[in-house]
C-alpha cells in the first residue's frame, strides 16, 4: 500500500481546529491558534471545539462533523488537534474515510489521537502528523522551541535526522531497522486490537509512548501486543517517552525492566530515549513515511511527511 502525502502549507493557508477527544484548556488553545497565525496561517475553529459533554468537547457527532467539516472544506489546508484526552476512539467507526481519502490534508495530534493516526493510515491511506498539539503544549508558557519547530516542517519537505544532539539514546537490541513508521500512546495502540483498526505491525517501526501508567500497567499492554504478535512482524522498535509512569506500589517492576523485557524478547533492533510523546519537547514525526535506525550511528531518519 502505497500512503498518499498531504500537501506543504504555503502562507496565507488556513487550518481547521478539532477537538475530537476531550475538550481544551481555552487560555492555552487561544495562544497556540496566536502561535499558528504568527506562522503566517490563517485559523477556522470547528464548532464544538468549546463545547463539553463531560470529558468530552461535544457529542460524538459534533466532533464527528468537525473533522468531516474540516476536510471537506476546500478552504482548510491542515487539521489539527486542540487537544487530546478520552473519546476519540468513539467516532472513528463512524468516520467517511473515502471522503479523507479523496480530500487528503494535514492531520496533526498526538495522545488520545492515537487512534486517528491508525484508522487514518490505514483506511484513508494517508500519512498523518504525530506532534505537540495547541492547547496541550504549543499554548503553554513553558513550551520548548523544539516543539515549536516541528511546525515548519510543515512549509517544506524536509527529512526529520534524530541524533544525540537531541536527546541520548540507549541501544536495547542492536541492527538496522527500516519500514514504514507507525504507532504512539501505547494505551490506544493495545485499545485497536480486535476492531476493524488493529494496528498493523508487518514489517513496520513501532514507535511506543505513554503518560500516567504504572510499570503493571505497561507491562499488560506490551504482553498484550506480543500476544496478539504484533512484536513478532515488525522490523525495529522505537522507545518515546513515558512521562510519569513510576511505581507506586513498594513491590514493583521498574519502567525500564518492563520495557527492555519485551522489547528483547521481540529481538527486533531497537533504540530508547526518544523525546516524542507527553515531554517538552515533544518532537513531531510523520507516521506512514519511511524510516530507518542504526544502533551503532544512534540516529534515526523519517523521511519528510508531505509534498
């Protein structure tokens, strides 16, 4: 399956606003749409993406009809996620990915978005953005330059090179990996599995990350995905970040021996240390482009998400 790429951003370009998961912080949205202006973009909000129904911004068809909305609308040039948090997973059955497909655009979040990002790839056939998204870390005070930068590769096609100078990186299975990289928040990665959006791991790069699980928790998950033998048929495994996953019990696993344990196991090249999830910064990558790692160089180049 051949993955089409979206079109660069020129200024002047407008992006559309969803909120497909929980509703965002406005303080923090409206500095991140200030942000995304000062890139030169003009900004259409969709229209539930300041409502809320419990954790969520707006029913499953409000948010339904702003991502239908904003990629049918020839105005809108990219669409990107306020925020993530619970629910996204609720619409995507529901989603037109024909429409997608015939309409392909930027699609930007991370997170809970997770589930987009698959759904997308792989009925829409489309390479889509995992990046810091406008409420959750671009319209915060303390947002890191980096994460800011991710944008601009939205303007040109530019490979994204990851090396040391970024962040260390520790090599847990030595060899070169090369495929097609997908994944994200480990719990909507294992939360696809037995639904007609089972993440597809064959002879891919399986990047992992996560937030507020314990090392139980992740270990469920891992032995899930090697259950159901998605870390037999991929070809390289790339370790994100996993932000405030400690202990919190005394008799515990760590973090790091619950994921070299499987990762090991699967005996798959792999690399940890990757600043990609819920950190700051959060470096955004594409997902369905065409990677490739060497353990011995650490470095890790994604080939550009657009055209």
């Amino acid at each position: 399956m051949v993955l089409q790429k979206p079109k660069r951003l020129k200024t002047g370009d407008t992006v559309g606003i969803i909120a497909p998961a929980s509703p965002p912080n406005i303080e923090n949205l409206e500095r991140g749409i200030a942000f995304l202006r000062g890139l030169g973009l003009k900004v259409k909000v969709g229209k539930s993406v300041d409502d809320q129904y419990g954790y969520l911004a707006g029913s499953d068809q409000d948010r339904l009809d702003d991502l239908h909305d904003m990629f049918l609308d020839s105005e809108v040039n990219a669409v990107i996620c306020a925020c993530g948090g619970y629910g996204t997973a609720r619409i995507a059955s529901y989603i037109d990915y024909e429409l997608i497909k015939k309409n392909p655009k930027i699609f930007w979040g991370y997170s809970d978005i997770t589930f987009l990002h698959t759904a997308i790839r792989q009925k829409a056939e489309l390479v889509t953005f995992h990046g810091p998204m406008l409420a959750s870390d671009i319209g915060k005070e303390d947002t890191h330059p980096l994460s800011k930068a991710g944008f601009q590769k939205l303007f040109e096609p530019a490979d994204l090179i990851y090396t040391e100078q970024i962040s260390s990186l520790e090599t847990l299975v030595e060899g070169e990996a090369r495929g097609e990289l997908v994944g994200g928040n480990l719990s909507l990665l294992v939360s696809s599995l037995g639904t007609a959006y089972e993440i597809d791991t064959v002879g891919k790069i399986l990047l992992i990350e996560d937030v507020n699980e314990e090392p139980r928790a992740v270990d469920r998950m891992l032995n899930q995905l090697k259950m159901a033998g998605k870390l037999d048929c991929l070809n390289g495994i790339l370790v994100g970040d996993f932000c405030d996953c400690t202990p919190k019990r005394e008799l515990s696993l760590s973090l790091d021996e619950v994921i070299s344990h499987y990762v090991q196991s699967a005996n798959k090249p792999a690399l940890k240390g990757f600043l990609i999830g819920h950190c700051n910064p959060n470096i955004s990558v594409p997902f369905g482009a065409q990677a490739s790692f060497n353990t011995n160089e650490k470095r890790l180049i994604v080939e550009t998400g657009i055209l």
